[in-house]
C-alpha cells in the first residue's frame, strides 16, 4: 500500500493503456485534504480516463492511486462510500420531487431514515432549494438541477467530490451560483474537490491548483499564478510616451528586466517582462530618469489561457462539449458499496 502522506488523492506511475495505446502515461500527484484542485487539458488529453481510474470505473494497467485513503484497485467498494460524482448530464429523475431524488441517493448508500431525512434538509438548505424540495424536478431550472445533483451528491457525507463540467450549458448567473455553492460547501465542510472544467475563468476563479494534462501526462502543475510565472514574458506592459519615443525604445532594450520590446504603428511602446508588478516602476523610474515623461501606461497579465496555450500549443475549446461526460456513460445513479 502505497503511503498517501494524509491526501485526499494520490496517484504513482498511475497509467491506464488501451492495446499500445498509454492514455494515462505514468501519472504522479497528490491533492491535499480540503483543496479545490482542477483538470485542464484538450480532448483526447487522458483527463476522462484519469478521473475514471480514480473514481474507480476502470482499473489502471500500471502504478497505484488512493483516493480518501483507500487504493482504488484493492479497495474500489471503500473508495465508492468514500466519494460524491456529479456527472456532466443532468441526471435527477423529472418525475419525482427534489427531495426524493436526495433521498433516494441516501437509500443506496444504506443511510438509517432518520439520518438521511436530516441530512437532506440541511443539504437542500445549503444549496437553496427548501421551499421547492416538494415541486417536481420537471420544473426546475438547469442551475436549480445542477444544484440538487450536488446536494444529492453529498447525502452520504463523502471526503472527495468529483464534478464534470459541473456549471456547462448554464447561464452567467447560474454559473456563478454554482460557483458560490461550491465555495460554501468548503468552507462549512472542508471537503475535497476535484474538478474538470473547460472554462478558464472557472478554474482560475475556484481552484487552488490545476493539472495541465496532454498526451497522458501531467505537463503542468500548481496554483493558476504559479503557472503563469512558469511561462517568461508572462506580463506585457504597454506605454505611450512624450516625444523621443525612438530614445525610450532604445532604453528599454538596454532594461534587464524587459525580454522584448517593440512599438506599433501608433507610437506604443509595448514591453514584454516577467512579474510586471514589480518591473512597472522600475520602468518608469527609468525613463523618468532620462527625462522621458509617460503619458500612459497599463499592465496586461498573462491570462489563464494563454499559459494553457503556452504548454500544449492549443486553445481550450470554452464551448459546450457534445461527447458524453465520463461519469454519464456509466454511472448515472451511484453503485452501491460492496457491489
């Protein structure tokens, strides 16, 4: 048994290959108890197939995984009691009311009656759905749905939450409801979350760490400023400034700190550095000094986007995906545990 250090999830030479096919290709990390961790990476990346390993839909060929402490491969009964899905579809039952769609999930997993009745009204409390628990789930909004389908996923009380795309096909306010919900959730339960997204601004908003995968491997991991700082030139300062541009432009390339500059048609100045919070008024200083005089300037970062660019060569498609998500293909409503 592999030693998980007390994380959440932890995986070790963790590989799932199809024939000669490594769709997970020696896979090593850990997430920490209570952190939000994120899964970034383009179709055919080996992020479905990562995340069923460790949810324990397939076994991997090689390495090791625990999740909530449990070794997904020798203990996969311990690993299901252990851990909440929300898959991508919507999967409550229309014809039966918000509460018993949570009680229902609370059946299956053998919770006593009276326990799982208080449990789901807290839960339905928490996500905002107590005075429609007794409508039918046929007259819910997609936001209101995908906030019973995380209510209903947390019946059982689980140590690790996995959700696919969980605010896809939503509207503004109902994406930033989910948002919310999934931060109060952390912050009254010190759950851990593990989270698929194609949005960037959605990572970047909630997770505390994001795993860049591609070709089956982990080509990128920490939090979203600590990946951007590992792309140089992360920051591009622009400034126009008082006459003598051509001298500015000349000082600046002599500037260690400045890794490119160039200036456009217009007369902007546009400056390539690393950590432009720092370099911004060294800069001005600078020109300043010569007796150059700036008129105006703004600091653009490196968005989330562009380091995802920057690692993989490709833009992450931000719209709705039309494969089905990894846990509707097979696992619409929860295995029992032992079975």
């Amino acid at each position: 048994m592999m030693d998980t250090n007390g994380a959440a999830i932890s995986a070790r030479g963790l590989t799932k290959r199809f024939g000669a096919f490594a769709a997970v290709d020696a896979v090593t990390f850990e997430v920490r108890r209570g952190e939000l961790f994120g899964v970034l990476g383009p179709n055919g990346a080996g992020k479905t197939t990562l995340t069923r390993m460790l949810t324990t839909l397939i076994t991997p060929t090689v390495g090791e995984a625990t999740v909530a402490g449990a070794d997904v491969t020798r203990q996969p009964e311990r690993v299901r009691e252990r851990i909440g899905v929300i898959p991508q579809a919507l999967t409550s039952d229309l014809d039966l009311t918000g509460w018993e769609n949570v009680d229902i999930y609370g059946e299956f997993y053998g919770i006593h009656r009276r326990i799982r009745h208080q449990r789901a009204r807290e839960l339905l409390r928490l996500v905002g759905l107590s005075e429609r628990a007794g409508d039918l789930v046929a007259t819910y909004s997609g936001g209101m749905r995908r906030r019973l389908e995380i209510a209903r996923g947390l019946i059982h009380s689980p140590e690790v939450l996995f959700l696919d795309e969980p605010t896809i096909g939503l509207d503004p306010q109902s994406r930033r409801a989910v948002w919310d919900l999934l931060e109060a959730i952390r912050g009254q339960t010190g759950l851990t979350i593990s989270l698929t997204t194609h949005y960037m601004d959605e990572a970047e908003a909630l997770c505390d760490r994001i795993a860049i995968v591609d070709g089956g491997k982990i080509i990128a991991l920490g939090s979203p400023a600590e990946l951007k700082t590992m792309v140089k030139g992360s920051d591009r300062i622009e400034l126009e400034v008082t006459g003598e541009s051509d001298r500015a432009v000349a000082l600046l390339k002599q500037q260690p700190y400045a890794l490119a500059v160039a200036r456009d048609g217009s007369g902007q100045i546009a400056v390539t550095v690393d950590d432009g919070a720092r370099v911004m008024p060294r800069l001005i200083a600078t020109l300043d000094e010569a007796g150059v005089s700036v008129a105006s300037i703004r600091l653009e970062r490196m968005s989330l986007e562009d380091v995802f660019i920057q690692f993989t060569g490709r833009r992450l498609r931000e719209e709705t995906s039309r494969k089905p998500g990894f846990f509707s293909m097979s696992m619409g409503m929860p295995r029992p545990p032992g079975r």
